[in-house]
C-alpha cells in the first residue's frame, strides 16, 4: 500500500506542514509522538493520513493531548498495518442512523452519499469548530469521484492550511 502522511499544525506563527514517515511506528502512542515531535509548541496539530486513493484517516490533537481519530472506511484497519495501528481501537461508528435521520431536512449535498461499502469510524466531529462540521467530512468521504487527497485539499483549503500542504505535496 502507498501511503502519504501529512502533519499540519498551527502554532504561534501560523500553520506549518511536513510529512511524516509512519512506516517504523509500532502503536498508536509512536504515531502519536511523531504528530507532537512535529510541531511541538502548535495549539492544534492535525495529521491526514491517505492510502491507496482509498482511504483517509484524520488524527487530532489539541495543545499536544487528547487524541481524535476519524477514518473514512473501517476496511483500512484491516487492510494495512498502518491502518491497524491508526484505527484498530477505534470502535464507534462515525455516524449513527439516528444521527442522519436527524439531518433529512438538510440539502442532498451536505449528507453523505449511500455507499455500502464504506464504513465511517470515529470521530467525525473532529474539525467541527474549524468548519467543518461531521456531515459534511462525511459527503466529500462518501462523495463519487473523491479521493482521499481531494479531501485533505479541500478541509486544508476550508481551515487556512491549504497553500501549506499544496507546497508540501510539490516538494
């Protein structure tokens, strides 16, 4: 599996982006250490994680603690060992049926499209008050045509570190 990792954090001067190699990390507290050690004065550091044009998971951490951890298909546990060591404790669904019942007056492009493969895990809420809010990281992970980098583009471009991980990406 080809993967990119893409630590983006925003610190005191603003936001910075660098990747980061996850292949030699064992568990979840390496990956973890590895998003601190790559900022490690940042207020938030988030860290996108894309394999295969497939899957995406996000990692969250606010001031260095309290982990969050998103993934856009379960499937990604089971596929690859990064996936296992990103997403193999993470048992709640991101969404519950209750959950999109609750959003049916909401316009068709802020729901997730029906995609009975893909299974959502975690929190989807993660970036709600970076604008992002659940539903929508939720459509552009279900929306046809997507794939993982068009998403981290788009929620980068949405939360101010867009021109970052453009440059990141070109380097």
């Amino acid at each position: 599996m080809s993967i990119f990792a893409a630590a983006v954090a925003r610190g005191k001067n603003g936001w910075t982006a660098s990747e980061l190699d996850l292949s030699g990390l064992a568990d979840i507290d390496e990956v973890v250490d590895a998003l601190r050690d790559a900022e490690p004065d940042a207020e938030l550091a988030l860290l996108f994680v894309e394999s295969d044009d497939e899957y995406l998971s996000i990692l969250r951490l606010d001031e260095g603690e309290d982990l969050r951890v998103f993934g856009s298909d379960s499937g990604f546990a089971e596929e690859s060992r990064i996936g296992s060591v990103l997403l193999g404790e993470v048992e709640t669904p991101a969404v519950e049926v209750d959950d999109l019942a609750a959003h049916d007056d909401e316009d068709e492009d802020d729901r997730p499209a029906a995609d009975p493969d893909a299974d959502p895990i975690g929190d989807a809420d993660l970036l709600n008050d970076l604008g992002i809010p659940a539903q929508r990281l939720l459509s552009l992970c279900g929306m046809e045509g997507m794939l993982p980098s068009d998403i981290t583009a788009e929620i980068c471009q949405k939360i101010g570190c867009g021109d970052e991980m453009e440059e990141l990406r070109e380097a």
